[in-house]
C-alpha cells in the first residue's frame, strides 16, 4: 500500500521458540540501516485487533515524518508508538516489543522505493529461512486475540464502547483503539 509517497507492507510472522529475539531487532535495525531509505520494526501481535491499526499508525507516524515532529527518531519507533498510542518509547515497547513469548509478530517495512521492501523482505526470509516462517493473516487471528486483553491494554470500558458509533462490536473497538492513536499527534 503507498501512503504518503511511502510503501508500506506487514507481514505476519510466526517465530520458532528457539529464536534469539534480540538477534532477530538487530537484524531488522541493520538491514534497515544498511539498505537506506528503509525503515522497519517488528512487532508482538498480541494487541493489533486489526490489521488496519497498522496502516493508521503508519500513515500517522509518516505524517508526523513529512512535518519534521516526529517523537523518536526512527519512523518505525514511531510507528510504534502511535500503535500504542503511547508518548513514552518504553511504554510501547512493553505494549508492542517482541519478547520471549511472543509467538506471532508482525514485520513492518516502510521505503519510498517498492524494491527497497522486496530485497529487505528477501535477505530477512534468507537469513531466517528455518527460524520464522511468514504466515497467512488468518493465522495471527486463529489463536483468538482475547478482546479483554485488548480493552485492558487501551483502557476501553464498556461504556466507550456502547457510545461509540460503528455497524458491530468489533468496529467500535478499532474505533476506540484509533481514537488513542490520534490523541498521540494533540500532544504533541
């Protein structure tokens, strides 16, 4: 998807139990580094409800990029930390970090360049070929996020979900999560 002159492609992830996290952010933050006009993160999907929170969060994050107002100074930090909807990187991180635990991710890349993305998503399939294994979406959700998980994390109560407007249940609660979202960019 282009957003703001920039592409954007997720890609959900399983990782393998015997994966070395911190080696696994190194390498995505080297490739990012060593490609230019790359920028990438991976993320825990626990607390994504939606995959459209990503595309939000990263048309946020560019935004805040195209007006030089950025909080961090990584567009994926940013991404993020509009994700959490969180100011404090360390906040988002423990919202959003992948640890020990985590079994599905999701890898964030953003470039100008299309190609940029196909040879970043290239070396990291090469280099973890055995290790982690790219997945259908449907399988991030197939074990079922808890949606009391979600509404804790995002401090949604039942009460601002019943006020907020949407065809089902499910569309209030991304409404509310991107509700957070926004505020991030008023207090700024």
């Amino acid at each position: 998807m282009k957003i703001n002159e920039h592409y954007i492609q997720f890609f959900p992830l399983k990782i393998e139990k015997k994966v070395n996290i911190e080696e696994i952010i190194e390498t995505v933050n080297s490739y990012a580094s060593i490609l230019k006009d790359v920028d990438a993160i991976i993320i825990d999907a626990k607390n994504i409800f939606d995959e459209r929170q990503i595309l939000i969060a990263a048309e946020m994050a560019l935004r805040s990029y195209k007006r030089k107002n950025m909080i961090s100074k990584k567009l994926g930090v940013e991404i993020m930390l509009y994700l959490s909807g969180q100011r404090q990187i360390v906040n988002a991180i423990k919202t959003f970090g992948i640890n020990n635990r985590t079994l599905y991710s999701f890898l964030i890349i953003v470039s100008p360049k299309i190609e940029k993305i196909i040879e970043f998503k290239r070396k990291f399939i090469e280099k973890y070929k055995n290790k982690i294994s790219f997945i259908p979406l449907s399988n991030v959700y197939k074990e079922k996020i808890k949606e009391h998980n979600v509404l804790k994390t995002f401090n949604i109560s039942e009460r601002e979900i019943n006020s907020t407007f949407g065809k089902d249940r499910r569309e209030k609660i991304l409404k509310c999560i991107v509700s957070r979202m926004a505020m991030l960019n008023l207090e700024k």
